[in-house]
C-alpha cells in the first residue's frame, strides 16, 4: 500500500468516526474509513492509487467529505487535485443518477395500500417528490455508492432519490459545478432537478454569508471556499449577482482570492501548477473571463510578460467559446480563427463540432447559441444540441422556428432531429413520445423506412401488436430488407411468434407464406 502520514490530523478521527466501514450486501468486502482511501489515493504507489480509487467508489457519498477536505489541503498542483477531482466526480454522477431514475422510469401503475386494494387501489405514479432531507455523512448510507443495490420498486427508488439530494445538499458548494457539468447529457427534467438542488445550495450560501456578521465569521466563510472555489462556480456565480450587498461584499472577497492565486501560478515554472491553475480559471467560467481578458489585453501592471498573456487569452477565448481540454483533443483546435472566418467556414466548423465531439461539444455548441452572429450559423448548432439530445437545442428552435428561413432548416434535417429524438425516447421507454417523434419524420419523408421500422418497434414493446405488424409491413414495402438485423432485434421480441410477422420475414427472403401467414385478421379474429 502506498505510505500514509505519519502525523494524523483531527479529520482521521472526525472521518473514521461518521464513516464506519460497512458492507455491501452479504459477503462483500467492507471498506476502510475514507481518509484511509484518500491517503493511499494520493500516493506515490500507484497499484494503491487504482485501488484506492475504486474502493472511494464503493464507498459513495460517505468519502466525499474527506476528498473535500483533501481537496482543500492539497498542493494546488494537477497531479494532486486530479485523482481527488476524479473520485469526487464519479461520486457526484451516481447520486445524479439517483436522483433521476425516479424521473426517466417509464410510466408504472402502482397499488395503493389500505382497505380498497385490488383494481380499486390501483392509480397512476404520483409525481415525484423534491423532498430535501437534512442529512448528516453518517446518514448518507450506500448513496453515490456504485455498489448500491439498484431498488426496484417506485417507492424505493423514490427513497434513493430522496438520500441522494440530500447527501448532495449536505455536501455543499464542492460538488455544484460537477453536477452541472456536461457532459453527461441528461434528459430535461432531470437537468432541472440537479438545478433545484443547486439552487438549495446556493440559498443555503446565501444565508451563511447574510449570517457572517463579524470578522471571525467572515474569515471562516472565505476559508470553506479555499481550494475548492473552482469547484463551486455555480454558487460563487450566484453570490456575485446577488441584491444583498453584504452578500455580494463577501464573494467578492472569495472570488478575488482565488483568482489571485490561479493567475500567479500562470508563470510558475512548475508545469503540474500552471496545469492546475488553467484548470481551475477554465472551471471558474464566467468569473475569470473578464480578468483573463484584461490580462490578454497588458491593461493589468505585474501581469504583463509574454507568458502569462498568451495563457490568459487562451484560456479566455475557450471560455468564450465553451472549449473543454477533451474538445480540443477530439476536434484539433480552440476556436483560435474561428471569429476570421467566412460564413460557410464558420457553418461547416459546427457541422465538425457536433460530429467529432458528441457530448463534449454541447458547451461549445450551446455557447454559439449566444455570441455567433449569423442566425443561419445558430441553426446549424441548436440543430447539432438537439440531434445530441439537448434541451437547449430544441427550446431555441422553438422560439425561433417562425424567425429562421426555411431553406436554413431543410426537411431532411428536420426528419434526422426528430429520429434522434424519437430513439432517445424509445430507449427510455417513453412510447407515446417515441410514437410522435416517429411520426413527425414520416411527416418530413413519407417512405423513410426506418421511421417505419421505429414505430414497429415502438409498437411491439408498447404491446401494441397489430399496429406493431402493420408498421413493419410498411417499412418493408418502403425497402427495409435487414432480415439479421429483424430477427435479432430485441425490441421485435412481442411480434416475432405471430404467424404475420412470420409471413413477412418469408416475403423478404422470396419464400412462400405459411397458409394463415398472408391474413390480416388478429390471431383472435383467426381462431374465431
């Protein structure tokens, strides 16, 4: 195992006493107290390291206060924050995950308890609940733990939901900007209940800082945010705007310190402290662009040499832009040209953005939303948001549809968004949803035969069988002949005993129909 310090900190004694170790499920391994697992995570050992990393997820939501506090207490350098970064990230998306499975469960009818029962108790799933519980790490159990029993009934996964938001809200500032972070893609009422807990968090802020009326309070308010503020963009964001001058007074304070202490290690001569700094100024957002500008600009004396200004208006365009470091990788550029580019150059730039980066691109994308120029340029990206599964695509091409010319928006484009849509919805078992995308692409193109072939699928998992039948026959006669791909296809699995489904499969391969194979009439109507 890696080494351990030798000389304790009163957070061992703090964290192995709210975190007892614990078993998940009968026989399995129990985990160590989570200081354990962070020491050997930032280790020099790096077997420990991997295991240590696997172990914190494991753990859950219970470890995460000991990341935080590592967080704070380690070296601003890249190769100590990113292992805790990693781990508290990974965390942070299995409680998002959590508290979305209630949202994206298809629809479920469920008993209700008492005296009617039966066919009388029975009524549609309630709404999920927004519940916030006032959680302590003791109570976090197996939340954001990937060991976590996956609960299978709508009560429990509403119980899940309910610990995850707490554990989320307990744990504060440090895991509001991962929670918003993209990607993930998530569907748009799950993105809106990871903004309610943000949201609490930040009211929760807002009042500590209303309630910090002497010096001591005040230090004690900047200190939580030493070195996790890049962490916690979305709420130093919203103490910044906030009416309340006292409010804003103290986040200024907070965003002033940490500003001044990322830009100086732009020149540091170490590479793992500048690599760190450009990550926490790129993390910040909105807060440093403006100063980063400055400083790209020689308007800010101390912080002129040729270095720090050509790091500063990189990371200032990519913010701009919306340019995460794994983007650049994927695309082999950051927007550097891209404002002195000619129209159709700047339009096939986005084509490229939404095809190479996928997910990664959608920051990028949803930013051309607000500072491209052209309307025609903007289609083209709320179009790549919304073939990406974007909620922000589809909202802007809703207000502006009326607006934008028709030539911008060409029929087969409208036909491959709605598709997108229609595949995500089929996925999450949203049939009706799925049902009306589909159809709107045969609306666009008539004879898609894939359109056809989605709404069979649709059908049959919907246990609508005839019209499950008849969608399919369309979409052969409009020229889908993948017999393999039918045949293997799980979503077809309620159809493929029905001697119709049969008959096509026969009229496909040019062999001759089973006597009943050619009949229209229902097995029912048959038997009668």
């Amino acid at each position: 195992m890696g080494s351990r310090a030798t000389g304790r900190s009163w957070l061992f004694c703090f964290f192995a006493a709210c975190s007892p170790a614990i078993a998940h499920g009968e026989g399995a391994e129990r985990t160590r107290p989570p200081l354990l697992v962070v020491e050997d995570l930032l280790g020099d050992d790096w077997k420990a390291a991997r295991e240590a990393r696997d172990e914190m997820a494991r753990i859950g939501a219970r470890g995460a206060p000991a990341l935080i506090a590592a967080r704070r207490e380690a070296p601003p350098s890249a190769r100590r924050r990113r292992p805790i970064d990693e781990a508290l990230r990974g965390i942070v998306r299995v409680l998002a995950e959590q508290v979305g499975r209630p949202l994206l469960e298809p629809a479920e009818r469920v008993a209700a308890d008492g005296a009617l029962g039966g066919v009388l108790g029975a009524s549609d799933r309630e709404r999920p609940d927004a519940s916030i519980p006032e959680l302590g790490p003791e109570a976090f159990g197996d939340a954001g733990s990937i060991a976590a029993e996956t609960p299978q009934t709508w009560f429990e996964k509403q119980a899940a939901a309910r610990r995850a938001r707490g554990a989320l809200v307990a744990l504060g500032p440090p895991v509001s900007g991962l929670l918003l972070e993209v990607p993930p893609l998530r569907e748009a009422e799950h993105a809106q209940a990871l903004q309610r807990i943000v949201a609490v968090i930040v009211q929760r802020e807002r009042a500590r800082a209303l309630a910090a009326a002497s010096p001591p309070a005040r230090e004690a308010f900047r200190a939580s945010y030493r070195g996790v503020a890049d962490l916690a963009a979305p709420v130093l964001v919203a103490g910044l705007r906030d009416p309340a001058p006292r409010v804003r007074a103290l986040f200024q304070q907070v965003r002033d310190e940490v500003l001044e202490e990322a830009i100086a290690r732009l020149d540091a001569p170490e590479p793992p402290l500048r690599e760190a700094a450009e990550e926490a100024l790129f993390r910040l957002g909105a807060v440093s662009r403006q100063p980063l500008e400055r400083i790209a600009a020689g308007k800010v004396p101390g912080r002129d040499s040729a270095h720090i200004r050509a790091a500063a208006a990189r990371l200032a365009r990519r913010i701009r832009y919306g340019v995460t470091p794994e983007l650049v990788r994927r695309i082999g550029h950051d927007f550097a040209d891209y404002a002195r580019l000619p129209f159709r150059e700047r339009r096939q730039r986005v084509i490229e953005l939404e095809r190479l980066g996928g997910e990664h691109a959608v920051p990028a994308l949803r930013a051309l939303l607000e500072i491209e120029a052209s309307d025609s340029v903007r289609t083209v990206a709320a179009i790549g948001l919304f073939r990406l599964g974007d909620a922000y695509g589809a909202q802007w091409l809703s207000v502006h549809r009326m607006g934008v010319p028709l030539p911008q928006i060409s029929k087969r484009d409208l036909a491959a968004i709605h598709m997108d849509q229609g595949l995500r919805y089929l996925n999450l078992g949203r049939f009706e949803r799925a049902e009306r995308e589909f159809k709107k692409v045969l609306e666009a193109e008539p004879r898609n035969d894939i359109a056809w072939y989605n709404l069979a699928c649709t059908y049959s998992r919907w246990g609508k069988v005839d019209e499950a039948i008849e969608h399919l026959r369309q979409a052969v006669a409009c020229g889908f002949d993948d017999v393999s791909h039918m045949e293997q296809d799980p979503d077809l699995d309620n159809i493929r005993a029905d001697p119709r489904y049969r008959a096509i499969i026969a009229g496909i391969q040019g062999e001759p129909p089973a006597p009943d194979g050619g009949n229209d009439a229902t097995p029912r109507e048959r038997e009668e």
